[in-house]
C-alpha cells in the first residue's frame, strides 16, 4: 500500500513542489543522486571504477513534451560521454536513456535520431547505450527504436520490467545472440489490467523472464537487490553453463553498497546505476516505493538523526 502512495505521489505536481521544497530533502537525495553537473557525475563514475565496478549513468529527466528540452537532453548526453571518455571505461561505462526524454511523445522518429546522436557519442567513447523501460504504454514504441538502433549501434540495451504480463514474451524475442536486455522487476504504477500486482506475483514474473534470458544466447544484465534472486541468478547461470562475463549484476547508486562490493570482489560483474541532474523528484520517490528501508532511511534524515 505505501509503494503505491508513493508511486502515485511520484506524478503529482503538488507533491512534487513540498518535498523539492524541503531543504532536508537534498540531504536524502544525495544517497541516490551523484550529484546535478556532470562533474560530480564524473567524479562518481571514477571513484565507481576505483572500486572495480562497471557504471550505466543516466542524466535524469522524465517525459517532455517540448522539442527544445529533447534537444537539450541529448545534447547533456552527448557531454557526459565526452567527459567520462578520459576515464577509458570501454564496455565498463554505458548511459541509460529514457526515451520519453528525447521527444518520444511528441514524434518517435524525433526521439530516435536523438537516441541515434547519443548511440554514435557512445561508439566514440567506446561504450553503449541501454534504453530504459518506464510505463506500459511507451513499450512497443521503445522496442522499435531499439530495433532500428541495433541496425548500426548492435550492442544498445533495453530494459525489460518483469511485472508487465507481456514481459516474458518480449524476453524471448529479446534472447538472440548478443542482445543486452536489463531486467527490473518494475517501478511504475501499472494497472492490474496489464501487470502483475503484490510481490509475490512480481517475484515468481521475475524468475520467469530471468530464466527465459539466462537460457537464451544474449547478455543478461539482472537489476536486482534481492539475495533470494542473486542465488537464483547464480543457480540458473550453472544450469545453463553460463560464466562470470556472460551476464552482470546490476544495482542502484546508493543501494546496498557493501553487497556491490561483495560480489565484484568475487569475480562477478557489477555495474550500476548511478543518476544525476537537477530533475531528480521521479526518480527519488520510485526508490522509495520499491524499498521500506529507503523510506525509514527519508523520515531518519527528516528527524534530524
């Protein structure tokens, strides 16, 4: 009930103005934001990399229907990989791309050139692009974007929500040979119409679609904090024969740190997500929904402790 509040709370405009208000509201957000210039972004990415972890950052912004604010959310993107390219992450750094950003509600073909413009900055830096999933009505655009991007940028990832009852198809047509597909389990506020509801429901639609990739040819990359799903991940790649290099971890900036750490210090690749930008409300309040912890950590802070 409190991760639908707070899901609910993430697209209210009123909500919005409180808590971006609240001066000790930055105090929380910094747990999850590497900062708003790319410069900080920057400094958190090499820091990441000192560590031995992999890092997909993404330049925060939700959906826009201004063709001038898409242009500049590309040309943002287009800086980051400029500035993270000295760093000489290859394959180890990637941004995440949230086409709603780049004008996919205003025209698909708008978001794809600046997908494309983004997919080409990254192949000068010598990594990739991976397309963010957000609610079930952007799924059959996202998709054909990503096809027509594979055509040239043949490594761009898309991020898979396990919650959607549609997933575990799209899973299947998404394990060829090479293909990086994210699998999240969901962090939007979906009706009981087209997603599984509670999480017991979210968790068995989980496993399904990690085992469709994990038996498949791609790239899994399973987005999880879970130590119920890591072993099942790791049960699952000794199944099916896969090794440490043929899928990843992936995990949120700011979010069980210590268990990151553990597992790159195993061998296994971590990667993750690191935010940043000014327009972080959507993004902070989706992480609250997904963890009770995060909240107790928000009304922790608020307390002044």
């Amino acid at each position: 009930m409190l991760g639908q509040l707070l899901l609910a709370a993430s697209g209210s405009r009123v909500v919005r103005r409180a808590v971006s208000g609240f001066p000790l509201t930055r105090k929380v957000v910094d747990r999850f934001v590497a900062g708003e210039s790319v410069e900080e972004a920057r400094d958190t990415v090499e820091r990441l990399r000192d560590t031995g972890l992999a890092v997909t950052v993404d330049h925060l912004g939700e959906e826009t229907r201004d063709a001038r604010a898409a242009a500049a959310t590309t040309d943002a993107y287009v800086t980051l990989l400029r500035a993270i390219r000295p760093l000489e992450l290859g394959a180890r750094g990637e941004v995440s791309v949230k086409l709603s950003a780049l004008g996919q509600r205003i025209d698909e073909a708008m978001a794809l050139e600046h997908a494309r413009e983004v997919c080409a900055a990254a192949a000068v830096a010598g990594s990739a692009v991976t397309l963010d999933m957000e609610d079930h009505t952007t799924v059959d655009s996202t998709l054909a974007v990503l096809r027509k991007l594979r055509e040239d940028h043949p490594s761009t990832g898309v991020a898979i929500q396990a919650y959607l009852f549609r997933s575990e198809q799209d899973c299947r047509d998404l394990s060829s040979e090479g293909s990086r597909v994210r699998l999240v389990k969901g962090a939007y506020r979906e009706p009981a119409s087209v997603a599984h509801q509670g999480r017991t429901a979210v968790d068995k639609a989980y496993v399904r679609c990690l085992r469709v990739l994990m038996a498949g040819k791609g790239y899994p990359m399973v987005a999880t904090h879970d130590d119920r799903m890591i072993a099942i991940t790791e049960l699952l790649a000794d199944r099916f024969g896969r090794t440490i290099g043929d899928h990843e971890f992936q995990m949120l900036y700011g979010i069980r740190t210590d268990l990151q750490e553990a597992l790159a210090g195993a061998g296994h690749a971590v990667r993750v997500y690191v935010p940043y930008g000014d327009d972080w409300y959507g993004y902070f309040m989706r992480r609250l929904a997904e963890r009770p912890a995060n909240v107790a950590f928000f009304l922790r802070a608020l307390g002044g402790r």
